[in-house]
C-alpha cells in the first residue's frame, strides 16, 4: 500500500489501472460477462452448459446487489460509517427508474390513460403530481437516479456529520431514515403506488423488457456499472482523500486536528456511495420488473451490511464476493427449503465471524502470504526485502 | 468593518497571492501572548487569571502538580476549550479565540497529545503524508499527485525522527517511543510556528528519553516549543526557561535553578514531590 502511495503521481483516477488487485477483478468481470453472453448466445438451448435468459436475468440482479455492497463499503470499510440505511438510496433510484418506466407505459395500461399511470387513475387523480414532471424523458429520470440519492445523502449528511454524529448513533439514525421512508413510501398519497409500488413496465428506451437480447443488454450494463463503480471506489480509496478517510475511521480527532475538515470528507464519500447504491437500484428495477416499499425495509439494509462483512470488509471486491454468494445462496435455500434461508444466512454469519473475520477476501490474503512466505522458505536467494517492502 | 478589511486583503481573496510562510506577525516577539485567561467547569477554574508569553524561537517547558491546568491550558491554545473570560493571541494578529481548531492547525499550532495517536491501518511515510501542509480541501486532496518535493520533505522528516528504515510499515506496529517521535514528526510536516508537546517522554526507556531531548532541542530555534512534562530529570535535559503551573496560575517563571530553588515551588510541588520521594 505504501508503495504505491509513494509512486501515485499520476491522474487519479487511471491509478486503480495500476494496481494488481483490480487488474485481476476487472479481468475476472470481463471475462464472467463474456462467458454468460457466449453460453447465452452461442450454445444451443439443448446444450446443458446453455444459460437460460431467467439466469441471466439473476445474474444481473447479483451484479446490481453487488454495486451496492461496493457502496456500503465505500463508507463502512474506508471511512467506518456502519450506514444500516442505505437500502434507502437503492430503493429511491430504483424509484426515479420506476416513474420513467411508468411513463413508457403510456396508453398500453389497464385503463388507457395516455399520461397517468395505473394507480394513480385508480385513486381518482385527474393530473400528475409535480414530483412526477420530466420523469418522461430518460436523460431527466436517468439524472434523478444519481441526484434524488445524493441529494438526500448530503441533506442527512449534512446535518449528522455536522452535529459530529458518528458510530453507533449514526448506525441507528440511518436506520431510522430508512424505516421511515418505507412508512411514508406505503402510504398513497405520497403518490409512488403505496403498498404495490410500481410495476408492469414495458419498455426501456425503446426496447422490450420482456425480450430475451433487452435481458441480456441489462445484465452487461449492469457489469459495466459495476465494473466503473469499483474504478471510482478504488480511485477513491487510493487516493490521499481514502487516506484522510481511514484516517478519520481510525482517530477522528486526531484527523480534524491535522488541518483535515473531516465532516465535509465524511459527506463527499457518503454521498458518492448513495448515488452509487441509486445507481444499482436503477439497474435492479428493470430486472426484477417492480419496485416497491419494501425496497425500504430495514431488514434488507441489514442484509447489506452482512454480504460487505461476509466478503471482507475493506476490500471493495470481498463486497462482490459477498453480494454474489450470499444471494446465489439464497436462491438456491429459498428453492429447496425456504423456511430455512434466514437461518442459514444467521449461520454463515455466526461461521464467518468466527472463523474467518476479515470474510472470504481475508482469506484469500491468508493464503497469498503463505504461499509468499513458502516461496520465501523455500528458496534461499530470494530477495528478503521485498517481503518486508509488500508486509 | 471588518468584511471591509477582508475584501481589501488581496491575499486572502487570491490564494496563490498568499505568502508561503504563515502570516503570524512576530515583529513585537511574543509568538503566544495569553492574557488574564480564566476557565470555568461549573464554578470550578481550571485556570485563573493566568497570563503565559512565549517568544518566537523559544523552548518553554511547563511544569506543576496534577490538576495545575496545564492540558486545559493546550486545550484553549489549540481552539478546543472557550475559555470563561481573557484574551489568547498568536503573534499580535491572530485573535485565537475567534478560529475553530482546523483554521489554528493551518496556521501553525500543532499539538501533540499525551498518549500518542497515529493512524495505525496507515504507513509510517503516510502518517506523514497526511501531516503535512497541503491543501486540505476535498478536491485538491482527492487528486493530489506525489511529487519528488513532497517526498524529499517526508524523507526530511523521517530521518530527523529516525525513523527511515520504518517507513513503509505500518504505524500500529511501532514501539511506544516510536510512536511518539512519528508523531512529533507529524507536527513538523505541518511546518509549525510553535509546538505543543504534551509529556513527550512518558513511558520511555532512558534511551528514548534522551533521543527525545536532542530532537526537540533540535527544533527550537526554528519554531517555539512549548513541553508540558512531569519527568524533572528530563525538564532539566532539555529546559531553558521553565513556568510552574498551579492552581490555574504561575506559581514561578525563570531558568530551572531559579525555580527550582523559589520556596513557594518547592513548597507545592518539587517539595511535595520530595516528601513522597521520601
């Protein structure tokens, strides 16, 4: 780490490209986008290594639930904020991809109106709310994906960082904002569908939701974001602003002492996690063709915060790893046996925690230093600085 | 008047017009000038009426028993006390208790506190890379690039602290002393006008202690220090002028034989002190 602090000269945002670590998860995404594409495409339906479009399709979900689990651990891993709220960034920029898909609607709805959606002629509205206006057109509801999160971010931000609210305290608020939002987000009036959300979507810029090539297109979109997400965060965190912002994790008095304004780095990192947490919710509703309150609930913020601690935290890509496993599991559990899945999360919980505390990327560096200190051992002439220059 | 004075100070509205040195005007000696200073917790006074000046350039080491008020004292310097009622200066132009405690780090008061805090999960050379005088606003810092000067700096700083064979380990792995000199390091990539040291030698071995001296008599001169120490043995190593807190207020000022033989101090403190000695 200190090696590349003293060799970052250049632009900062090209530094990830340098590193080891996510040359390897770009290559490792690049090439798990590859795969499912040419298995989806190329290999014939009778073909077992065939990938249906459902799995695409759950693939791309894991991908968005992975974004996310890289935001959560943008502010918990580097700049120790536990955030047991940020399904509510998720949730509000799967809302803003919602209205526009709601928009797309148009005429086709089950009674027909050309500019209001469903619900909203059900509840006897005669004109859109205000908040609705714009959301017709994609690049104003593609904005609001990213500004209607980070908006809230700052606002929240701002005043807890402020009021120097931080650890455990913080951790409750974020949940309470979240467990509010959810309330207010049941409720029709609010004028976002209430208890069913939104739903029935149709089309995407065009093109059909329905159809296998729009399924494939979301899932490599969602790779993409996921891929220049973890560019940013890794630019970020390798940047001296992710130094002040471990510093501010380790000694938040210390940091503020050394010049450091440090409730503005605290707002500038949360609010780039919740529009990158808006940003995978944008890329979830149209997969899984709804978005509804229960998007808000606590719980699932919770279940965040177990994939980041689960992969590792820290590490940005122990995040992915922990997003796909935990999901992929809990696929698989809620299939076979679904009364159990919240058990079985609690005990991959309860086993990570024991046994492997850094999650499954701690491992991986278990293994990396012993394979380094064998090689070491093993051979006399190896360059017994470069063990310490990398310790 | 005073935002008229603010727009008429080009400086301060052009950045690249403000001097590299910090603005503290000394020209009348006195670097820190605090006056007639009183603390209250509660109707208790941490410090009473206490008038304190250290000149530009000077080593002061501060004595007196426990509850003397001496951290209260680096409490208000350094913007994180209000004090009740008195007035705090740096040099004749800096009013200190109008600044919050990042505007008096950036204008060259750093603290160095008792129980040493580094960032541990950080390198040693990033501990002082963090340290040092930048600006420290979100997007220069986001896109700060290590320059050949910068490092030079850093290198600087990790010789005079001796601690250059240790730079790319991690700060939580250094011995307690080590800890301490990181830090002092620290404040001199701040590139301080004066310095305040908060019982540097506590826990060290006599090895450290004296490494201790010789570092911080090697950095008056260039900035004021200011050391607040219980160990005499080692007030007396590095001392040059001495002020005895008590109660709040000096007791006594003066060169450590003047002090050390005023019978109000020996009374309430090297007097106490030998009696349990005894």
């Amino acid at each position: 780490m200190s090696l590349t602090t003293e060799s970052s000269t250049n632009f900062w945002l090209t530094r990830p490209f340098s590193e080891r670590s996510t040359q390897i998860f770009l290559g490792v995404l690049l090439a798990a986008l590859a795969l499912v594409t040419i298995l989806h495409v190329v290999v014939p339906p009778s073909n077992p290594l065939h990938v249906g479009a459902y799995t695409v399709n759950l693939f791309g979900k894991y991908l968005s639930y992975a974004l996310l689990a890289v935001a959560v651990d943008l502010v918990w891993g580097y700049l120790g904020i536990l955030s047991l709220g940020h399904g509510a960034f998720f949730a509000i920029g799967g809302y803003a991809m919602g209205m526009y898909l709601m928009r797309q609607i148009g005429e086709r709805g089950t009674y027909g109106h050309p500019v209001l959606p469903d619900f909203m002629v059900f509840l006897n509205w005669d004109s859109l709310p205000w908040y609705w206006l714009g959301f017709d057109m994609a690049w104003f509801a593609f904005a609001m994906v990213l500004i209607a999160p980070g908006l809230l971010a700052l606002v929240f931000g701002f005043l807890a960082f402020r009021s120097r609210v931080t650890g455990v305290y913080l951790s409750i608020i974020t949940q309470a904002l979240t467990f509010a939002l959810m309330l207010a987000f049941f409720r029709n009036e609010m004028g976002f569908g209430g208890n069913n959300g939104l739903t029935d979507f149709r089309e995407l810029l065009g093109y059909n939701l329905r159809s296998n090539d729009t399924r494939l297109g979301l899932f490599l979109a969602t790779g993409v974001a996921l891929g220049l997400g973890y560019i940013l965060c890794r630019a970020i965190v390798t940047s001296k602003l992710g130094r002040v912002s471990i510093a501010t994790r380790d000694a938040e008095a210390r940091t503020r002492f050394l010049g450091y304004r440090v409730e503005r780095f605290q707002l500038f990192v949360f609010v780039v996690s919740a529009m990158l947490a808006g940003l995978a919710g944008a890329l979830y509703v149209p997969q899984v063709g709804i978005i509804n309150p229960s998007e808000f609930s606590p719980i699932f913020s919770i279940e965040i915060v177990l994939w980041v601690a689960l992969g590792g935290r820290a590490t940005l890509y122990g995040a992915v790893i922990g997003a796909i496993l935990v999901n992929y599991a809990k696929t698989i559990f809620t299939g076979v046996m679904p009364d159990a899945w919240l058990f079985a999360l609690g005990a991959m919980f309860v086993l990570v925690t024991v046994f492997l505390p850094k999650g499954v990327a701690g491992l991986f560096h278990y293994l990396k230093r012993r394979k380094r200190d064998d090689t070491a051992n093993n051979d006399p002439n190896a360059d017994p600085t470069s063990k310490e220059a990398s310790a | 008047m005073s935002l008229l004075h603010s727009l008429t100070q080009r400086d301060r509205v052009f950045d690249f017009m403000a001097p590299q040195a910090s603005p503290v005007d000394v020209r009348h000696g006195p670097i820190l000038y605090m006056e007639d200073v009183t603390v209250s917790f509660d109707g208790f006074k941490a410090i009473n009426n206490l008038n304190l000046t250290i000149d530009d350039g000077e080593l002061r080491c501060i004595i007196g028993p426990n509850g003397a008020g001496k951290t209260t004292m680096m409490d208000i310097i350094t913007g994180k006390t209000r004090p009740t009622s008195g007035s705090v200066w740096f040099g004749s132009r800096h009013n200190l208790l109008n600044m919050n405690e990042p505007d008096i780090a950036s204008l060259g008061i750093g603290r160095k506190f008792q129980k040493p805090t580094v960032f541990e999960a950080l390198s040693v050379f990033e501990n002082l890379e963090l340290a040092m005088a930048a600006d420290k606003r979100i997007f220069p810092t986001l896109t700060a690039r290590m320059t050949g000067e910068i490092k030079d700096r850093i290198d600087e700083v990790l010789e005079t602290i001796g601690l250059t064979a240790l730079r790319h380990q991690p700060a939580g792995i250094l011995s307690h002393g080590q800890k301490q000199w990181l830090e002092i390091g620290m404040l001199l990539m701040q590139r301080p006008r004066l310095l305040l040291v908060d019982e540097p030698v506590a826990g060290m071995t006599e090895q450290e202690m004296e490494r201790t001296a010789e570092l911080l008599t090697g950095l008056a001169g260039k900035q004021s220090v200011v050391v607040v120490e219980h160990d005499m043995g080692f007030v007396r190593s590095i001392a040059r002028q001495v002020t005895v807190l008590h109660q709040g207020s000096v007791l006594a000022e003066g060169s450590m034989d003047q002090v050390s033989n005023d019978p109000k101090v020996i009374e309430v403190y090297l007097g106490a002190d030998d009696e349990e000695v005894a």
